[in-house]
C-alpha cells in the first residue's frame, strides 16, 4: 500500500527510516530483521521494525524494536520521531521464541504480519533491502535484489528468496 507521499527526499519513507536504523547499528551487526506495515491514522504514520542484531562475538543476539512515529504537515512534509528499546540478549537458538512473544505483544497493534528479512550481517543483502523499498515496482526480483515487494505474503522467508531465481 503505498502512502503517496514515499519519495527519495522523504524522511518518512520506509527506506529513510532504515537509513535511521543503519545511521545506529551497522548493517554487519543485522542478523534478522521484522518489519511491520506502516498504520496511519490522520497526518501520523506508525511503523514498528524489530532487529535481532549480532553481538561482538557473534555468539548471542540482541533483540530489540524500533517505532518510528511520523507526522505530516499540510504539504506532506514529514517529522520522525522515534522510540528504541532492547528486549533481550539470547543465544541464537533462543532468539526465534523471543521474537515470537514480541511479535506477539505487537500483533494486536498491527493490521497485518511484519515481513521477515535476513541480513545475517551482509552489507549487500542490507543496501538491496533499501533498493527494493525505495521503489518496490521498478525493482524486478534477481538474486541481486531478493526481496519480495511490500504486500507480499508475510510468511515468505527472504532466506528462501536468496537462492537462485528461477522463472
């Protein structure tokens, strides 16, 4: 569902927002990350992402959200506020059962299942994510850019998506 407003010079656009995220962790440090659909309500824009990041050694994960809040004046122009919160730090075998009780807990605030997308600390699967939701349509599905456009079934594991392509 697009907004009408998502531009390239938009703060509020999904890609500004995990521009944000990047601007504080390092895309290297993503192991997973869980993107909910964008609700509005009048001029304000709600989008939660959660992050299941690496930590130093690589041997646990942090889990943490992050709920940007935009507003829009008259000309669509938006302001971007948001709220970071860690939640835990898991073994990785652990993690998946955290991220099912927050996904849980923001459920009830969400019109429809985050779309799941693994980094696993690569840079090129971090910058085709940005590609892919700067301008979903433009953007053909290669191994390249593996990322399914927003909308698609939420259940679809990008992991899936990054083997070969076939037609």
């Amino acid at each position: 569902m697009s907004t009408g407003w998502a531009n390239i010079d938009d703060d509020g656009a999904l890609a500004a927002l995990l521009g944000r995220i990047a601007g504080r962790v390092a895309p290297s440090s993503i192991d997973v990350l869980w993107i909910f659909p964008t609700r509005r309500s009048g001029v304000t824009e709600s989008t939660v992402i959660v992050l299941s990041l690496f930590d130093e050694d690589r041997t646990r994960r942090r889990v943490g959200t992050v709920h940007f809040l935009v507003t829009r004046d008259a000309r669509g122009r938006a302001t971007v506020g948001d709220k970071t919160e860690e939640h835990a730090s898991a073994p990785p075998d652990a993690v998946e059962r955290i991220i099912d009780g927050v996904l849980r807990r923001l459920e009830h605030e969400a019109d429809a299942p985050p779309r799941r997308v693994a980094i696993e600390g690569d840079e090129t699967a971090w910058q085709a994510l940005i590609v892919n939701v700067a301008d979903p349509a433009a953007r053909p599905r290669t191994a390249a850019s593996p990322f399914p456009p927003p909308g698609a079934a939420a259940d679809e594991d990008a992991e899936a998506l990054a083997g070969p392509i076939t037609d």
